[in-house]
C-alpha cells in the first residue's frame, strides 16, 4: 500500500491509500483544483479513486466535497449517519449521495477493508480509520482530544500510523489565542498535543510498525522538531526500531509509506 499526505493541518486536510490500480481519500478538506492537481502530481489518477472516507464535518476536512462530487459522480462519499447529516447541511450535497456505515463496522472498497472508530471531538460522531489492503494495515486519527482505548487497539495493530500531533502544551498556553479557545484545543474534545499523541505511541508501537507520520500540527502552537523529538522519545522507550518518523507539512505533498521506503514526493 501506498500513504500520501495531500495537506495536513487546519488549513486543509486530505490523504491517499493506493493499493495497485485502486485508490480511496480520507477526507477532502482542499478545493476541488487543488486536490487534483496534488492528486495528479502524486502520480495517482482521479480515476482510479473508488471512495472518499469522512472523519468528521469541519471545513478543513470537506471544504473540496461538493465540486469534487459533481465532478466525480462516481467516487463514492463514505460517512456515518451523523456525518453525512452534517456535511449535508453545510455544503449542499444531498444526504442521499452518501453511503453510510456504522461506526465499527468493517466494510470493502475494491481491495480495501476498511473500519471507522469512535475518537472525542467537538463535532458529531467524528472517527478514525484502519484500511487494510494485502494484509497492511493503515491507521488513521488527526482529530481526537484524548487516546482512548479504542483508539489504542487500532494503533498497536497498525503497519504506517498518520496520527495527530497538534499543539505543544507550553506554546499554547503561551499564545494569543483566546484563553475558551485555548481550553477548547487543549479539552477532551479538542486535539492532541505532543504529549498526549507520543504517550500513545509509546504504549502501542509494535514491531510491525514501519511508519509514523504525525499530522495537523498547529503553525502557531507547534513546530516539527517538537513533535518529531517527543515521537522519537516515545519509540525509544517502546523500543521500537526503525520507524520512519515525519511530520506531515500543511501545504506539501508527502509519501508516509510506499513499500519499503518512505519518503518525500
């Protein structure tokens, strides 16, 4: 399987699994040009995309969803009842054009098997994903206020982790960031810091895993080495050896996992 991060952050999120001729997104939080053209500069056609899989509805995960589904009527939107609701209501696209699971229910798109999870967010119902394609699995969570222990069964199972390192604690609390939105970000439904994420990471690293990319860094509460050196620290502790750590930029193109050899796109 190959994992690309398409934009990553609170400007726009998208990513890719490809597994041979097929291909399915995990949200679609940039314009319907912009996810083209990255799409398209990543070596991966529009074609060849089966699904777009929904996490939750802010606007920096669906901002791109309703050219893109006029566009491609038949890339399927992949959500739960809540989450189609709520997309819905905020950009337009009928209820009816979803396809909507259950929360814990593993389901096929082409060679994909796919599980949603619950994870704490200030939205309805939002989730992460484990995609599993040829026995590799892939998993998912970039909006998740606390690790709870669903969370970390799906993490310790996985092979390639895009799992989110949002806000240092301390550049938070020292920011200008109104003191409710602080608490909000900071909250049990808000986002992961450093802290929380490498606390993770070092209970359920396994010796499967081969990739750990850490996503929605905050521009102005956070900085890559940060996170990176808490990520590292935590797969030291785990004893976990020769991951590919990376955190994921805003704006770029990046491979998290592409057979053996992560890298840069």
């Amino acid at each position: 399987m190959k994992i690309i991060s398409l934009a990553s952050g609170s400007t726009g999120n998208a990513y890719c699994a490809v597994s041979g001729s097929d291909a399915v997104l995990v949200d679609c939080g940039i314009s319907d040009r912009e996810l083209r053209r990255r799409l398209a500069k990543a070596g991966v056609a529009v074609k060849s995309v089966r699904a777009i899989l929904f996490t939750h509805n802010h606007a920096d995960h669906i901002k791109g969803v309703a050219t893109f589904h006029r566009r491609s009527p038949g890339v399927l939107l992949l959500s739960n009842m809540m989450t189609a609701e709520a997309i819905s209501a905020a950009t337009g696209v009928d209820e009816e054009d979803f396809t909507v699971f259950e929360n814990g229910q593993t389901f096929e798109i082409g060679p994909f098997s796919i599980t949603a999870f619950s994870v704490p967010h200030d939205v309805p119902d939002a989730v992460g994903f484990t995609i599993e394609a040829g026995g590799f699995r892939y998993f998912h969570a970039t909006d998740a206020g606390t690790v709870h222990t669903l969370l970390k069964w799906h993490l310790s199972r996985a092979d390639a982790a895009v799992l989110e390192f949002n806000h240092d604690p301390a550049m938070l609390a020292g920011s200008d960031r109104p003191f409710p939105l602080k608490q909000r970000i900071a909250g049990p439904s808000g986002h992961l810091s450093n802290d929380d994420a490498a606390e993770a990471v070092r209970e359920c690293a396994s010796p499967r895993l081969k990739a750990l990319a850490l996503a929605h860094l905050s521009q102005e509460c956070n900085v890559p080495h940060l996170a990176v050196d808490a990520a590292n620290r935590a797969l030291a502790e785990a004893g976990a050896e020769g991951v590919d750590v990376m955190a994921l930029p805003a704006d770029e193109i990046t491979t998290v996992y592409d057979g053996e050899s992560p890298q840069d796109a």
